[in-house]
C-alpha cells in the first residue's frame, strides 16, 4: 500500500508541474518557454561595489550597450591615492570576505593578462581605475569584447577593484594585490 501512495504522489507531483508549465507557457508563440530568457534584449547592467573585509573602498559601475561595443563607467570613493587593477572576475561569488570566492580573471579565451588597450587580452581585464589624493576614481571606457550574451557574458560576474596597480603584464592577474572592493553584474533597466 506504502508504494502505490508514493507513486501516486510523484504522478500527482508530475502532472502539477505539467500543468504549471503549460500555464506560463500558454500565448507564447516560441518554441521555448523560460520566463528569465531575456539575454537578447539587455542593453544594460550595474554593479554595486562594496568593501572588502578592513576595506572602504565603494561605488557603482555600470555598463551600456552602444553600437562600438559596451560603455563601462566606474565612479568609486573609498581608494587610496593612485592605480588600483580593475578586473572582471570569473565568478559572481562574492561570499567570501576578502573576494576570493570570485576566483581568477574573466577569461574565457585563454590568453595571457595584458592591459585594455592591448590586442590580445583577458576579457575582464579593464587595465587601473585611478584614485585621486581625496581617494575619488571615474573610469570611462569603450570594450567590444564583453558582452551580455554568449561566451564573453559578464551577467552575473564578479567586478573586483584590486589594492594595487595592475602592471599590465605580470601572469596571470598583473600583481595588482588583494582585492579592495567587490559587487556581482546584474541586469539593469
């Protein structure tokens, strides 16, 4: 009797999310249905930047389609004087305190680290953001390589402010030190 109750509860359970898929899904004229699928349609995305543990460092950065590619703005405050390495990192795990849950460099082509400008480089490598002698930084730059959509995707990435100056050359990160400030991509309206 035991068995015939149990799968009657996992035939009940099917057809309920049966159901429940036709619902979402009735009047929608694709083949698919998702109700998250809007990777064609983001022109843009923000990251909250917080501190790190004994860190101040913060602000926002926030990236906008155009038609050269993808707009990235950083304002932070919080930095000590100077160049600090400003980076996508792989993962957007952000859990632990000193931001080392967000793994290495974005870099899904598999080259060597190198500066913005350069040719041949990470996708997140974005080069330094520079903080004035009031520890304030902008950053404005142009990237045709990240993308919100297909293997160079930075939705749901990890942004990093390093302590220190990225060299643009040293492997695999630039020695940019421990990483000051930290925030996860999101879609933005």
């Amino acid at each position: 009797m035991m068995n015939k109750n149990k799968t009657g509860l996992k035939l009940l359970a099917l057809s309920g999310l049966f159901f429940l898929m036709n619902a979402c899904c009735s009047g929608n004229t694709n083949k698919t249905c998702s109700t998250q699928d809007d990777t064609n349609n983001i022109t843009r995305a923000v990251c909250v930047m917080t501190p790190t543990e004994g860190n101040t460092a913060n602000g926002l950065v926030t990236f906008t389609q155009k038609d050269s590619g993808i707009l990235i703005v950083a304002d932070m405050k919080g930095l000590s004087p100077g160049k600090h390495g400003f980076h996508v990192h792989q993962f957007g795990d952000i859990s632990k305190l000193d931001g080392t849950s967000a793994g290495g460099h974005f870099n899904p082509e598999g080259v060597p680290h190198a500066g913005h400008s350069d040719e041949v480089r990470h996708v997140g490598d974005f080069g330094n953001i520079v903080a004035d002698e009031n520890g304030n930084a902008h950053y404005e730059a142009m990237d045709s390589l990240i993308s919100f959509s297909g293997k160079h995707n930075i939705i749901g990435r990890a942004i990093i402010i390093h302590a220190g100056e990225d060299d643009l050359a040293s492997q695999p990160t630039g020695n940019a030190g421990k990483r000051a400030a930290y925030g996860v991509i999101g879609i933005a309206k």
